[in-house]
C-alpha cells in the first residue's frame, strides 16, 4: 500500500468519509483521532495526518499538527473551516484545504500531500495553500 494516514477529526461522519477516500486512493489509514492524546497515540504509525484545528479538547489542531511534524516527521495537511486561524501558517507543515471540501478536491490533496511527502514537488490544487 501507499502512505500511511491519520485523520485528526471530532466529527465521526467526516472522519470516516475522509478515510474512504483515502483507502480508495490506495493508501492506508491508520485511524480517526478526535483529541491530542489520541493523535500522538497513533502518530508513530502515520506517514501523512489531515489535521482539522477544532477538535473534542478544544483548538488544538494547529499545535498537534506543529509537533507531528516536528517531533514524529509527519506530513500534515490542515483541512479546516477556519483557515484564517493559521495565519501565516505552521513552520513544518505543508498546508490548509479550507472546509467544506468536495470529494475530487479532497483526493487532489491527498494525492499532492503524497508526492510532496515523497519527492517535495507537485502542484497545489487550486484551493489548497501551501506555507
């Protein structure tokens, strides 16, 4: 299989499309996180993590997708709502896919995340924004 996936989501029905479509790329997901202790509990068995920044203990995505990176080498991609509340963005992340996402947007990002985490090239899909 390909990349190894984390999906750090709250709301279930989005976290669960959202691996799916992961699996049906071809990749594998290696579970949903809701909070911080979950996603650092499944961070050594990602390669990529979709982080959303609004999770069950709070605003916490934006400083657990900073310390995957950082502490665990892995690639993050933030899909939020509230792109705004990244600023200029996170050093040693990749980037933001604003929310709501359509199901080719989100395999677009996916697939960018991949290549990037592979090669450092690609092509941001249009409404992704690369830090």
């Amino acid at each position: 299989m390909g990349c190894r996936i984390m999906v750090v989501e709250d709301e279930i029905f989005v976290a669960t499309e959202i691996e799916y479509i992961v699996e049906e790329l071809g990749h594998q997901p290696v579970g949903i996180a809701a909070d911080t202790a979950s996603a650092f509990s499944l961070a050594p068995f990602a390669d990529i993590a979709l982080v959303d920044l609004n999770l069950k203990d709070g605003a916490t995505g934006r400083e657990i997708g900073r310390r995957l990176a950082e502490m665990h080498g892995v690639t993050v991609l933030y899909m939020t709502a509230n792109p705004s509340q990244l600023g200029d963005g996170v050093p040693g992340t990749l980037g933001v896919l604003p929310k709501p996402v359509a199901e080719d947007e989100l395999k677009d990002a996916v697939r960018f995340t991949v290549a990037h985490r592979m090669t450092k090239d690609g092509v941001a899909p249009r409404r992704l924004r690369t830090f």
